[in-house]
C-alpha cells in the first residue's frame, strides 16, 4: 500500500512539474467524426478538412481507415502525399503527421501502412477489444489470446515501419476492461512496439474521476509507462467526454483525441474546440501541459466547414461554436 502512495505522489510530481510537458493534439475527425449518422464526406472535402486542420496547428490526424473502402483507402492517401508535407501556416514548422486506423491483423495493417507511407510524418493506429464482455460476446476469445493478437499486430505494424516507427496501440473498450489485466496487455504491447497507448471510453461508460484515476492506475502498473505517450479517447454519451478527457490529462495523459464540434458515432467524440478553450481559459489549472502549437483562431472556420460538409448543423447552444455560445436576452 505504501508503494502505491509513494508511486502515486511521482507520478502528481511529474504531472505537475513546472515545466510544462507537451500536449499532442490529435484530430479523428475524417475518421471517428466521420462515423457520425448521416455524415458523408467526399475525397476533396476531406482533403480540405485535412488542410484546415494542418494549418491550425493539430499534430496528428488520424484521416480515415484505409481498410473500409477503396474510397478511404484514396482518401488517406491523398491526404499523406499533398497535406502530409505541408508547413504552411505552422509555428513549429512540423508537418502534421498523418495516421490511419486498422484492426489487428495484417491484411488491414498493411493496407493502412500503404495509405500513410506517402507522409513526412505518419502513424499506424490499431486497436483489439479487452473488456470480459466483448471479448467473450464479440471475438470468441480468451485473455491470453488477445495478449498474443495485440503483440502480433504492434509486431508485424513496426516490420512496416521500422525500428523507430510510430505505432498506438488502443484496447477498445478500455472503460469497462479489468485493470491488472489492462496493464499485462498494454505492457506487452510496448515491448513490442508501441508508442503510443489510447485509452478509449468506447461507450461513453466512465465518469471524470474514475477516468482520471485509471490512468494514474494504469500507468503506475505498467511495465515500461514512461517509455510512451498515454492518449486519451472520450465518447459524449453521458455528456462528460470533454470532463473526462481533461481528468484524463490531470491522471497523466499526454495525447487527446478529438473532433471538430464534437462530432462522432452516437452522442459524439471530446470537441476539440472545448478542450483548447478550457486549456486557454483556465491555464492556471492545466500549467503542467502546453499545447502552443494550436491556432484557435481557425476553430470557427474549421467548425463552420466541418457542418458545411458534413450536414451536421451545430446546435445553438454549442459551447463555443455555438451561435448563441456568447448571446443572451433579458
């Protein structure tokens, strides 16, 4: 018990440091935004999207998931070869690495290495359930066997990519998986690979503290934590997907992944612009992370463009996008 209140207090040291630690915006609107119900983008819409994105300053796109259709597999890649490169509009003169989505197996795996290869800068995302009740009701297999599964992806994604590739590794439906044996999986995907490690609420079950707290539990008992960058992955269902993103950057988080206006399958994903404004607002209360590189000043661009051609009206009440977001009668 005392190790555990000793290695609780490391890591609040390290979560609070003076120097601020890099927060890693990464943007899943063309692809979990995307799976919003009736949104459809075209290629070219995407592909302005993308741009958009690039030049305010996002550092991950995750663009689509190449194995669905030829369709995404040309829009991934079109977005590697003409926004991968781009600097334009950039402070940190960085191009915005681009990412895509594959199940773990190496059909999809090399389909999305195939689509992202084209960039400066790009990513593989795969992913495997770990929940009791989606590995018996969804995949028909035991604990030890989705140890093995996610190894072989993370294993065969860094033969694509090389020794020093960029590979994240989420567990889907981490929310409602038992956490020792979270951490068995997720330290052995790091030994062989990963890089970055998302930690999805997949159904929108989790509420701010308990989220909060499952980092700060995962990371202090996993082998190899300090080795990668902890993300999180927040869904809206009860409303709390931009509380529990924030929790989760206090647990440890140093990567979030959001969509413009919150879009996303169901009641949506953590909005991106609710996260950089609270961010900005309230720095005092987050001065042990900086996301500098974000130009807010495009996010009502981004938000206006993202209805525009997806369909999706943004109610209202929106925080900040909103219309009436800074009116009131009397």
């Amino acid at each position: 018990m005392l190790s555990r209140i000793f290695s609780s207090a490391r890591l609040h040291a390290r979560a609070f440091s003076t120097k601020p630690q890099k927060l890693i915006i990464f943007d899943t609107t063309l692809r979990d935004g995307e799976q919003s119900p009736g949104a459809t983008l075209t290629t070219d819409e995407k592909i302005k999207i993308a741009g958009l994105l690039s030049r305010m300053g996002v550092d991950v796109c995750e663009a689509g998931f190449p194995i669905a259709s030829p369709g995404d597999f040309e829009a991934v890649t079109r977005i590697a070869k003409e926004i991968g490169p781009n600097v334009e509009g950039r402070s940190s003169g960085i191009p915005m690495r681009i990412c895509g989505l594959s199940r773990a197996n190496e059909k999809d795996i090399r389909r999305c290495y195939n689509a992202v290869k084209h960039a400066p800068l790009h990513r593989i995302h795969t992913f495997l359930a770990t929940s009791d009740i989606h590995l018996e009701h969804k995949l028909n297999m035991t604990r030890s066997e989705c140890i093995d599964k996610c190894v072989e992806a993370v294993s065969y994604a860094k033969s694509l990519l090389g020794e020093n590739g960029d590979i994240e590794f989420s567990p889907e439906d981490a929310g409602r998986s038992d956490k020792d044996f979270l951490c068995d999986v997720l330290a052995a995907v790091i030994e062989a690979g990963a890089t970055t490690l998302n930690i999805p609420d997949t159904v929108g079950y989790t509420v701010p503290r308990e989220y909060g707290d499952m980092f700060e539990y995962l990371i202090q008992g996993t082998q190899g934590a300090d080795k990668v960058v902890w993300s999180t992955h927040c869904h809206n269902d009860l409303g709390l997907a931009t509380a529990n993103t924030l929790e989760g950057i206090r647990g440890g988080a140093r990567q979030v992944e959001v969509t413009v206006n919150g879009i996303g399958e169901r009641a949506g994903n953590t909005a991106i612009e609710e996260v950089a404004m609270a961010l900005r607002t309230r720095p005092q209360m987050y001065d042990y992370v900086e996301c500098s590189n974000l130009d807010i000043s495009c996010i009502t661009r981004a938000s206006r463009m993202v209805s525009s051609f997806t369909g999706i009206s943004v109610q209202p009440n929106k925080a900040i996008v909103g219309a009436n977001a800074f009116a009131h009668e009397v």
